[in-house]
C-alpha cells in the first residue's frame, strides 16, 4: 500500500481527536478505546489492502519515523496514539490473523523495547504482548517459544524499571533502595482531575516532571498481568528462567511495601496487589518468601490501607501454607518470646511489647488461613498465654483509608 505510514499516521492523529474527554472510569493504565475510536479499527480491517501483517508492518514504521502531524498542546505523542489504536486492532482481529502475523509481531515488540518510547506507549507494549498470549498460549515452535520468552523477559524489565522510578539509594556504595519522599499519583482516580490519558499528556509536556509519575501505573499494570503472563509463556519446565526476573522485580517492591507513609499508599496498595497475584504461583515462592516473611514481621505491618488486607490475608496464606517450616519458624519465635527471660530486654514493657507483636502475627495467620488448618498445632498455640492485657499501649491494628 502506498503511503501506508502516513495512512496510519493519520489514523493515530485522529485516534486522538476522538478520546473520550471525560472517562467514567479512571482506574484503567491503559485507556479503553471509545465507540468512535473503534470504527477506526473496523475501517483498517475493512480495507482489503491492510492485511494484518502489513498493518504490523505500517504500525512499526510509524513508531520508528513518525511523520510529521501539526498537532496542538493537547495530542498525545503519535507513538502513543498509534500503539492505543494497535493495542485495540489486536483485541478485534481473529485469533488465525494474529497466529499467522507472529514473526513481523514478533520484530515490532523487539523494535519498540530499543526505541525509548514514553512510558504510556511501553505500558501499551505490554497490554499488546499480553492480548497475543491470551488469544494464542502455545506455540509449536520452540524457537518460537525462545523468542517470545525473550521478548517478555526484555518488556518485563523495561516496564520493572519505570516501576522503581519513584525509588532512590540509601547510599551510593550500596544498591538499598527507599521512596522518595514525594506525592504519587493515585491509579484508583479518586482524587484526579483527569483521566489517566490527560494526565500522562500533561506529564509528558512538562520536561521538570520526574519519570516517578509513572511509577504507580507501571506497578498496576503487572499486578494486573504479570504473573498469569509469566505462566503461560514460561512452561513447567522452565519456570526456573523466570525467578532471576521476579527477584529483579521484587528489588522494586519491597521498597514500596516498607514505607507505610500517607503518600506512598498509593504504590504499597499496587505493591501488595502484585505480590499477592505472584504468591499464588507456587513456583514463584522462591523470589519473594523472605521479603514477604520479612514485612509481616516488621513492627509497622499493621499500619495499612484496609483494603489491603485481603490481599495480606492471600499472601500469608500462600507463605505459610505451601511448605512445612515457615509457620513453625512463626510458632518457634512466639514460644521463645514467651519464655524468654527479662533480661533480654531493657525493661518489661519492651517485652511485653515485643510479645504482642508476635502473637498479633500469629492471630493473623490463623485469621488468614483455612477452617482448622492448624488444629493439629492446637496444644501449642493453647500453651501461649497471651500477655495482652498486661501491655499499656503497644502496637495498633491500623486500618486508614
């Protein structure tokens, strides 16, 4: 087709033109196409010349040269406009046209990591790879399936970097990472002026705003995809290639779910979410066991969002339920408390203090856990006198909104 780039260069111009200027839902990374925006996508397919491999085709030129658009302060970058108009032809075209069309797919997904496009079009990239593993999990070719694994391992980290975007070093001698002490955007919408796609416009004009402000976008969206994404590309043989990731991954994280600050709810509650969607996969145990065992042991876990504690509630679950020493280790360190002498403390309250905090985590597990899961720990856990009410003050059960 000639002039095909500059075909859907205008496609992606117009994409834009026909946004929804309010959405009724906010809490979408990637924004849903509206009705007018989808007869553009039935106008490509309608056109006999724009197979969907050439669309691929186009779609990736565009993205390496985009033509020159006049455009006001308002339009979203055409790269960006281009992927949203891709990411929903690819939601639309029959599962046989996008089997056939892999290996130009394939190039445009591997192009567009190196391109450096902004972070509303990797998010895109993502939402793109994932639409083609859900429509097509299987690959006959190993080569093939090398490939997409790949590819995923490459958009995976690309998308775990924007995540960390909002973290910074303790130290420049050591790779410990904490929040910067500054206000994130909030994925749920509740206090945005905009939807998600004006704001990232308004983000992207202004060269002073940090790459923070995506940083909660990004950790949404691979709590939404990224441990069933994981599943299904890397098959039950090779689930040991995906822990080098997660760990990577998790080094962003913990992070987040170690600073109970008012704002940083917003990343700790896409945090848990993530971790919880990962701690549903056995396999995943390995990358994220001792973080996790580690912040329900921090003396700060109780002070969170109540809607978070659902998610906490899976998490412990899977911690404690999916081998056998994790809730023994739990009952050894309740039972040494318990007995252990005052002079290993300063004073009295201190111990007193120390042992609630042991036994809260313990009523938690149970709390989160099966009806009569642990009855066969039923003597030992009867054995613990609870000093509760000897404690003036102590830790608090903090559920904020």
């Amino acid at each position: 087709m000639n002039h095909g780039a500059h075909f859907m260069a205008a496609i992606a111009y117009v994409w834009n033109e026909r946004k929804q200027i309010k959405a009724p839902v906010r809490n979408k990374v990637i924004p849903a196409a509206t009705e007018e925006q989808l007869l553009l996508v039935e106008l490509v397919r309608s056109v006999s010349a724009m197979r969907t491999e050439t669309v691929i085709q186009t779609v990736k030129e565009v993205l390496k040269q985009p033509p020159a658009i006049a455009k006001d302060k308002k339009h979203l970058s055409l790269e960006v406009c281009m992927l949203q108009f891709f990411y929903a032809y690819v939601q639309r075209i029959p599962v046989s046209s996008l089997v056939d069309s892999w290996q130009p797919l394939l190039v445009l997904l591997k192009d567009s990591v190196q391109l450096g496009l902004p972070a509303p079009g990797q998010f895109l990239i993502l939402g793109i790879l994932n639409e083609f593993i859900l429509k097509n999990p299987n690959l006959e070719s190993k080569k093939d399936q090398r490939e997409l694994q790949d590819v995923t391992h490459k958009v995976v980290e690309a998308i775990g970097t924007i995540a960390g975007s909002s973290l910074e070093q303790t130290t420049w001698l050591r790779r410990n990472l904490e929040v910067k002490p500054s206000p994130q955007i909030v994925v749920d919408g509740t206090n945005l002026e905009a939807d998600v796609e004006d704001l990232m416009l308004t983000v992207m004009e202004e060269s002073s705003f940090t790459p923070s402000v995506y940083s909660v976008h990004a950790l949404t969206l691979l709590a939404k995809v990224l441990a069933h994404l994981l599943d299904m590309v890397f098959y039950s043989d090779e689930k040991e290639k995906v822990i080098p990731l997660l760990v990577n991954i998790m080094h962003y994280v913990v992070p987040y779910l170690r600073n109970h600050s008012a704002h940083n709810a917003p990343s700790y509650r896409a945090c848990i979410q993530l971790l919880s969607s990962l701690s549903g996969y056995q396999y995943t145990r390995r990358a994220w066991k001792k973080e996790a065992f580690d912040l329900f042991m921090d003396h700060t876990f109780f002070q969170m969002d109540a809607s978070c504690v659902s998610h906490w509630r899976a998490i412990i679950d899977h911690l404690m339920t999916h081998d056998k020493t994790t809730f023994r280790d739990l009952m050894t360190r309740v039972a040494v408390a318990q007995s252990s002498s005052l002079s290993l403390f300063t004073n009295r309250d201190a111990e007193l203090e120390q042992r609630a905090m042991l036994l809260k985590r313990l009523a938690f597990t149970i709390y989160s856990s099966e009806v009569d899961q642990y009855q066969k720990y039923l003597p030992d856990i009867q054995g613990i006198h609870s000093p509760l009410s000897q404690v003036n003050g102590g830790e608090q059960f903090l559920f904020t909104s």
